[in-house]
C-alpha cells in the first residue's frame, strides 16, 4: 500500500498548503482500496456521521482586549503568578481571533463537516449582564458566516470557563444570580446566531469547571470551598445548564437543537460479562450522581443526598424540573475511564478497580490509553438513559509533538491513540449505539490550562512564535477517516 501523503501534503506553510491538500484529499473509497470487501464495509462509520473538531475561546483566541471584550476569571487567574506552568497566559494562544479565516481553511483542509467551538461570555456580555457588546458579536458573526461558506457545520458552545470577571466579583457560581445571568446570555446569542447554527451546547464539563476550580483550585478561580458551598456551585452548574435550555428554546429558530457537553465519568466493565456489564450501568448513574444523572433523571440520587448530609445543595422548587428540562441530545467528552467497574455482591453493587501505578498513559499524566472508553461511554449513556442521539464533543490526546528536522511532528503515537480509539467508537456505531459525530479535541495546539501552552494536543502544530500551524502526521490520518467515512 502506497504512502498517501506528500512532503506537500504535510508540510505545510501556514494555512493555504494544507487548503491546496484538501483539493487532493480523498472523498471516498478509492479504487484497489478493496471497498466492496466485507471487511471495509464492516470498517464504516453511519452515512451523514458528522466529522469536527473542538477548540474553546479562552485557549484559542487572544484578542483579550479588543472590541470591548470583558475580562474573565481566567485572565485574572493566568495573571496570578504560580498558578499557571510557565506562568504563561491567553493574551494572544493561537491569535485566532485574527486568523479564523485560515484556520477555517485548515479545518476544510481536514475534510472536516463540523467545527465546535466556545463563545466568550465577556466579548458578548463585558460585565456578564447589561448591554450586549455588538463587535463581541460580530467576531462569532464573521466565523459562522465563514464555516458555512466552506461546508462546515459550526456546534458553538456558550460556556467553556470564561466567567466574566464582573460576575466572579459578585459571587459567581457561588450564587444563583449567575445561573439567571448564563440564561439571559444563552437565549440572547440563541436569538442572534440559530438562523445559521442548528446545534448549541449549554455549558462544557460542569464536573471539570466545578471540581477544579472550586474543590482542588487548579483552574480559575482557583477556590477550595468547604463541601456546603461546592454542593451549592455543583446545583447551580446544573440549574444554568437547565435555564439555558429553556432560555435559547423560547428565543432560537424552530428546529435548533440543544445538548450539553459534559465530561461523564465513563464506567467500563473490567471483563465484558454480563454481570459486570451491569454493574458499569449501575456505577455511571452512581459516579455522575452530582452531574449528568441529576440532569437525566431530574432528581439527586438518595446515596448522594444522604453522603452530603447537611452539606446537600439547597434546592428550590422548580429547580430540579428546570435542570431536567428535556435535551435533543447529549454531548460527552471522552479522554479516559472515569472508572473499571467490576460487580459486587455488596452495596452498591459494583466496586471500582483501581488503576495500576505504571498504567499507560499519553504525554499527559492523567491520560490513561483506555480505548475502550470511547466504546463504552457513548453505549452507557444510550443505555442507562435512552439517549436517541449522541456526540463525541471531544476525545484527543497530548503526544511527544516534537518537530523533526524537516519541520513535521511524526507523531505516531497520536496515530495511535487515534487508531484504537476510532475502531471502538466504530463498534459503538456498528452496533446500533446512536453516536451522530466526533469531534477532535484539538484542532490546533492551544492554551492548555493549567499546563500553559507546553502540553499540545493539535491535529496542527502551532510554532507560537510565528503563528505558524503545520499539518502534524496524525491530521493526515484524520482527514483519510474523515473523508472516507471508515477507519483506514
Ligand atoms: C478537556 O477536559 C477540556 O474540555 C479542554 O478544554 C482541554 O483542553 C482538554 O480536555 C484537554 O485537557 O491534572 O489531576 O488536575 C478534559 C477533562 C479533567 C482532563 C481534568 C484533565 C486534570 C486532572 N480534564 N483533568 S489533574
């Protein structure tokens, strides 16, 4: 089997070389692909699968001072000595507030037919509430106007970590105020943006935002708060979720669908045996208890209730009615295992194996290779709560991503995470699990958090120094899967 890439193809300068690849890359099964074997149908993913990738405002944009933009708590915490590695910040990350029009021409590039991305709060709200701000708007005007031109389905989420800075000052997450004040926002860009995106995700992982930025302080605000007020940041993540649902449907064009991105605890049976298959059922309504199964099921579970004792979320009336307020679909992030489950004959039916020391994991110490998660995360939720309709909202990997000579990051062991996590999402769809898209998390090398920009998770290398993106081996590898709608 030839080669199917080209120095060309792969080396790009900037953003228009690996634009002229996409003039070459495949749209199909080509012939001597062996195609009509049975084995390469078997290989396909659900005709109309929906191939993107995933990038969030804070980690991408820059521009943190232009056309009126607000400031977040994630500049006021970047700007806080020690709290990031290398002290680094998102003043400028990728600059893509200045080169969305190239890094669209990528995306297309990569034969991909969605893009999700974050909107900045403060660009559109500088104080959080009060007067819209309209070239904070006009900025995610330009970007949509410009995916839609090149065939790509834009899958904006309203959340991805930016609190306006004001609203923190008022208390934040700590307060119901902010829920209200997430709504109003939600249902204003609903108004202004569904007539030409279809699909909006509410808030990107509750349990990421809340957990880290409020229990252990990694993330911004980088608060530890005793169990009561975490119960009470954890109820109000929800309650915004579930009014911004209610908010962007009275305020979107007929037809716009609504989901939310959540980082599910993804529970996989340590040995495929019925017994166990069922105790992973039992522990993803069980370890999401405070997250997703809340927003399912429309009530706390009993064993969370009675674990937070006083300590349990004040909840009022229609709160829980609101949370559970009905999605068109559920968006998972999937990186690895929340958690083995093998069954147990004791309460709560299931106990969690724990992972080895030495367990393999990517460039990243928290990322286990676990493969299999992406077969069983998407299969749990279908399962245990009757999703009809599923999306990959991220999955991706850091790797080594050092440039070789020639100026390309060969990084087969991005290709490898790829590979194997792939043919399990194609299980996933094979057997009937309604997964309607994946999108890869990341685009492009960004602002990773507490990590700064040393920790790259790209399908393109970005030299920050230039701005320069180019195609890393793996990109190719996604725009063959893409393009042909199969594993290759
Ligand atoms: C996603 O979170 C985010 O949505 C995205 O913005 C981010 O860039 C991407 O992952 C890659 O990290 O080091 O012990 O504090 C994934 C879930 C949960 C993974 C928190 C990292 C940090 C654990 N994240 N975890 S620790």
């Amino acid at each position: 089997m030839p080669m199917r890439f080209t120095r060309r193809q792969l080396g790009t300068v900037g953003a228009s070389a690996l634009g002229a690849a996409a003039a070459s890359a495949p749209s199909g099964p080509r012939p001597g692909d062996g195609a009509d074997d049975e084995r390469e149908v078997s290989r396909a993913f659900p005709a109309g699968f929906l191939w993107g990738t995933a990038t969030a405002a804070y980690q991408i944009e820059g521009a943190v001072s232009e056309d009126g933009r607000g400031p977040s708590i994630w500049d006021t915490f970047t700007h806080t000595p020690g709290k990031i590695r290398n002290n680094d910040n998102g003043d400028v990350a990728d600059d893509h507030y200045h080169r969305y029009r190239d890094d669209v021409r990528l995306m297309k590039g990569l034969a991909a037919t969605a893009y999700r991305f974050s909107i900045s709060w403060s660009r559109i709200f500088p104080q959080g509430t009060g007067a819209p701000n309209p070239k904070g708007l006009d900025f995610y005007n330009r970007l949509l106007d410009n995916l839609l031109a090149s065939g790509i389905a834009p899958f904006p989420t309203l959340y991805h970590w930016d609190l306006p800075q004001a609203l923190q000052d008022r208390g934040g997450w700590e307060t119901r105020d902010t829920a209200k004040a997430f709504a109003d926002y939600a249902g204003y860009v609903a108004e202004k943006l569904s007539d030409r995106a279809r699909y909006f995700f509410t808030l990107n992982e509750c349990a990421t935002f809340v957990e880290l930025g409020y229990r252990t302080g990694v993330l911004a605000p980088g608060l530890k708060l005793p169990p009561g007020r975490l119960n009470q940041v954890r109820h109000h993540a929800l309650l915004a979720h579930g009014l911004a649902v209610q908010a962007i449907r009275a305020r979107s064009r007929a037809g716009t669908q609504i989901g939310l991105a959540e980082n599910i605890s993804v529970c996989v049976p340590v040995i495929e045996a019925p017994e166990h298959i069922a105790a992973a059922e039992l522990a993803t309504r069980e370890l999401n208890a405070p997250y997703v199964t809340a927003i399912m099921e429309g009530r706390y579970r009993e064993s969370f209730l009675a674990a937070a004792g006083a300590d349990a979320p004040k909840v009022a009336a229609e709160d829980m009615n609101a949370i559970s307020t009905p999605v068109d679909f559920v968006g998972i992030n999937v990186y690895l295992p929340g958690s083995y489950v093998s069954a147990s004959d004791a309460a709560p039916g299931f106990v969690s194996v724990p992972f080895p020391a030495k367990y393999p994991t990517m460039n990243s110490s928290w990322l286990k290779i676990a493969p299999e998660a992406l077969y069983w995360g998407p299969r749990n939720v279908a399962k245990v709560w009757n999703a009809s309709d599923i999306y990959i909202t991220e999955n991706g990997c850091s790797a080594t991503d050092v440039p070789a000579d020639d100026g390309i990051v060969y990084d087969t062991d991005r290709i490898m995470f790829l590979r194997n996590y792939l043919t399990q999402l194609q299980r996933a769809t094979s057997e009937g699990v309604p997964v309607r898209g994946y999108f890869h998390w990341s685009l492009m090398d960004n602002f990773e958090w507490a990590e700064g920009f040393g920790t790259r998770f790209g399908l393109l290398y970005v030299d920050y120094a230039t701005q320069q993106r180019t195609a890393k081996l793996s990109a190719s590898f996604y725009r063959e899967v893409a393009a042909r709608n199969r594993l290759v």
